[in-house]
C-alpha cells in the first residue's frame, strides 16, 4: 500500500486510473470535438472512474475507512475494462451538464468492487449514495445545462484496448489547486 500523510476534513473518493495508452485513445477522439461556448474540458489529469464518493472524512473516521478499503480491494479480483462510447447527465442530451466517455467489461464485478466499498465507507459511519454507479470518465462539464447531442454523437464510436484494472486508489480532492487530485493511499486488487 502507497500512503501519504492524511489531512484532517479532507474530500475523499476512491478511483480506478487508466492507463496513459488508454487515456491517448481518449485525448485524441476529445480533441477532435469543435469547441463550445460554455463547455469547459476537464484536463487528461482529472480522468479516472470514480467508484465511491466519500465527501469530507473526518480525522477520527480516516484510519478506519483505509483498512475496510484496503480488506474491501484484498476481495476482489483484478477488472479487464475498457473505454467505449460516450454519454450525458443527465441524460437528455438536449439539457444536459457533464458529457463523459463510457467503461464496458467486467462491469458485474466492477458493480461488485463498488457496492463493497460502499459498505466499508458506511461501516466506517460514512453516508454514501444509494443510486446506481454509472461508471464512466467526465470529459466536460458546462454552467447552465446546454445540448450536447453532437458531442455525445461525435464520440459514439469511442474505443480504447481492454486494460486490466489491478488497484484503486483513496484520491484528495483539492479544488482550485494544483494538482487537483491527490493520492493519499493505493491497494492492489485481489
């Protein structure tokens, strides 16, 4: 396990991270999209599929939250995913506010990874959601809700190589600094 000194009332989520070959894939069909006024790109650093939201941890909740994550990754075996087509949420594209590129694969244990560590975070005393995990990676976001059929069109036939997901990792978010994401601990799958 890499780990990195825990900072108290920090915003926490747990993340897989693709590949560099993966996200070339994805940066070239992205740049190919015609610019929009009011859809702003999220950068290649900020790519990656959430798998659980944990919000802000309070001190005395952290040390525990990374051993039932880390228990919670030892249980689960390593994913085969893969980047495919892409989407909207909501998802009108007419009004929509994120556009995101899709993951396919082993989705049934990818569900499975996540609805694990979704227990681990609410038997540390975290509040996590309940709706289903769409697992994908955000490419932009916009202000106001706008269309965004054409873009979500122009990335339908999005595909990046299958890669194997090994580990996931506990991520600071840090708005308005650089960088945005901060690893604070990684675990191996299986």
């Amino acid at each position: 396990m890499h780990s990195d000194d825990y900072e108290v009332g920090m915003k926490l989520f747990v993340e897989l991270q693709p590949p560099p070959e993966v996200l070339e894939d994805v940066a070239a069909a992205v740049s190919a999209l015609p610019p929009v006024d009011g859809l702003h790109p999220s950068s290649r650093e900020e790519w990656h599929v959430t798998l659980v939201f944990l919000g802000e941890v309070p001190d005395d909740t952290a040390e525990g939250l990374r051993e039932r994550l880390a228990a919670e990754a030892a249980r689960h075996p390593p994913l085969r995913l893969a980047v495919r087509g892409a989407g909207t949420f909501p998802g009108d594209t007419a009004r929509a506010n994120v556009l995101w590129a899709g993951i396919e694969g082993d989705l049934e244990g990818l569900s499975a990874l996540v609805a694990g560590l979704r227990r681990a975070a609410r038997k540390s005393g975290l509040r996590v959601e309940r709706r289903a995990h769409v697992p994908h990676l955000t490419l932009a976001r916009s202000g106001p809700p706008m269309d965004l059929g054409e873009q979500r069109t122009a990335l339908a036939g999005l595909g990046s190589p299958f890669w194997t997901a090994e580990d996931i990792r506990l991520m600071h978010s840090r708005p308005g600094e650089e960088p945005r994401y901060r690893t604070v601990a990684t675990w191996r799958l299986g």
